[in-house]
C-alpha cells in the first residue's frame, strides 16, 4: 500500500488522481517487475489500515490534521 498524503496539503497527489484514471501499474519488489492494480481503500478498510499506518507513522496523522480532505490509502494488488 501507500499513502497520498502530499505533505498534508489540500488536494491529492497528481500520482493519485493519474491511479484513480488509469489503476494498472507496474511495481518492483527486489528489483523484479510485477503488474499490479491499485485501489483506494474506503470505510472500514481505510479506518483499519489508516489506524495502523498512523501507529506506525505519526507524521500522517499531523498530515490528516493539516487538510479537510481524507487521505487515500491504496492498495497495490498484484496480478497473478
């Protein structure tokens, strides 16, 4: 997953609103190619998700504080 959180500014990332248009995408995991397709995560997922990422990296949450928008979380799934 990762987060469109563009420093807390008030409009997505350019990269989000271009996933949200096109979502397959090609993604390296030790240097290896993959196709994957990226979602954005939305109710109960994003709480659960946004919770832990918040956990693990407090600067999101003082993003979140800094704009009215909610920040996306997407998910990356890779195809099979």
């Amino acid at each position: 997953m990762v987060v469109g959180s563009k420093g807390g500014m008030p409009t997505d990332p350019a990269w989000v609103t271009n996933l949200r248009a096109s979502p397959e995408v090609a993604v390296y995991i030790a240097r290896k190619r993959h196709g994957a397709r990226a979602r954005i995560a939305t109710g109960e997922e994003r709480a659960a998700l946004w919770a832990g990422l918040t956990a693990r990296v407090p600067t999101y949450a003082h993003y979140q504080s800094l704009t009215t928008r909610e920040i996306p979380v997407v998910i990356l799934e890779l195809a099979e």
